[in-house]
C-alpha cells in the first residue's frame, strides 16, 4: 500500500489539494481533521464538558464514529447522523483545536486512522500524520503558506458561502488555531524531519497539485 501523508496549518489547502489528487490517482482520501471536528461536536451538541476527564472518558465509550466514502466524498457518521456539514463552522474549528489537545482523544482516534493506511492507497491530511499516525508513510509533505495568505482564501470561501465575518476575525482565529496546534505538548503540528515543506503562498491551486504529483511520481510508481 502507497501512503502519502499531508500535513500542515489551518487552510493552507490541504483537504482541496488532496481531494483533486486523490482523484488524479485513484487513491482514498481520509481529512483527520473531520475526525476531531466530530469529537468536539459530539461534546457541544450534548452539552458535555469534556474538561472534566470522567465525563471525557463516558463520552469516548458512548462515541459511534463512521466514514463513509461516496465518490470522492468522505461523509462523517456521528452517532448514526450525517454531520458532515455540521462540522465545518468557526466554532468547531477551534473547539476542535482544543480538544486535539487532550492525550486520550489522540489515543482514541489512532488506530482508526491507521486502520485505512492498512488496506488502502491512502491520502491522508492533517497534523501528525507524518510524524505519529503514519510515520512510514511514503511520501510527507509539509503544506503550507504566510497566515495573510491562509487567512484572505479562508474569508474568501466563507463570502462565497455567505458567511458572516471579517477578514480580520478569519486572520485572528487562524492565528489561535495555529498557535494551539503548534503548541500543544501531545502530536503538535510540526513537519516531520523527512517531509518535504511546500509553500503555497505564491502558487495557484493547479501549480501545487502540480507540484505534489511530481513529487509523487519521482517517489513512488502508482
Ligand atoms: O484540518 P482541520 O482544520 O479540519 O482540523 C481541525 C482541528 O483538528 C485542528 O485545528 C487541529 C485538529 N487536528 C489534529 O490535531 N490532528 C489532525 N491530524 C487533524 C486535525
């Protein structure tokens, strides 16, 4: 099986890139951060304080998580429920971002990641990948770009989608989420030591996903 792994900060494009090469060369494309979203969406929706560690234990035990992949889609199954779509607001971005934080949320989505490198050619996008979920993983990249540059396609998109908010607000919470995830003393976001780093701040979509195919096709034959 042929694992690429593809981390980096909050919207420098990891999941649209990924999605399009994933396509390109037929490969299962699983976003982790949907993972972590569910979590803390779990915990919102039941309005369980999960800084309490008794309840953070009960709430993990009671947690049905499923993936469902239609097409090139990756649909998140809650607890029998579609969240999908639930899952992409502010709020649990940076809910998200602070519950990443806690050990035995980590431990508690492992080996449901590995499980997929196990069986599939996988794509696999978000924080750690490179470093803790698939170490061995062959090909890391580091994807990445300045916060302005993050933070202006990031308002971009919720304009498109007519969201509230101003570019300011988008900029401040990419800043925190990317403070918290770089920070955080279990798995932070950091490029492992073989990744190759890929700065998206000048680059058009197609010349990334360009760039990544390269890569992929001087490394390993698919
Ligand atoms: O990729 P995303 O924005 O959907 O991720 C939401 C949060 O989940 C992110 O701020 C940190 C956390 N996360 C993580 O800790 N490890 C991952 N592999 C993926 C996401």
């Amino acid at each position: 099986m042929v694992a690429i792994a593809i981390d980096g900060p909050a919207s420098a494009g990891k999941s649209t890139v990924s999605k399009i090469l994933s396509k390109k060369l037929g490969f299962l494309y699983l976003d982790t951060g949907a993972l972590y979203r569910s979590i803390a969406f779990y915990f919102v929706c039941n309005d369980l304080d999960y800084s309490n560690i008794d309840v953070l234990e009960k709430g993990l035990k009671n947690i049905d998580l499923k993936l469902e992949f239609r097409g090139d889609q990756q649909r998140v199954i809650l607890c029998h429920k579609d969240v999908t779509d639930s899952i992409r607001t502010d709020k649990i971005s940076s809910l998200a971002s602070d519950i990443s934080s806690i050990g035995i949320v980590r431990k508690f989505l492992l080996d449901f990641q590995r499980n997929f490198a196990k069986e599939n050619n996988i794509i696999m996008d978000g924080r750690d990948i490179g470093t803790i979920v698939l170490p061995s993983a062959n090909i890391k990249i580091f994807l990445t770009a300045s916060l302005e540059a993050r933070a202006k396609r990031r308002y971009l998109e919720y304009q498109d989608k007519g969201y509230k908010g101003s570019y300011d607000e988008v900029l401040e919470s990419i800043k925190q989420r990317d403070y918290n995830d770089s920070n955080r003393e279990i798995a932070p976001l950091i490029p492992a030591r073989d990744s190759i780093i890929v700065d998206t701040t000048e680059y058009t979509l197609d010349e990334v996903v360009d760039i990544i195919l390269d890569i992929v096709k001087k490394s390993v034959t698919v």
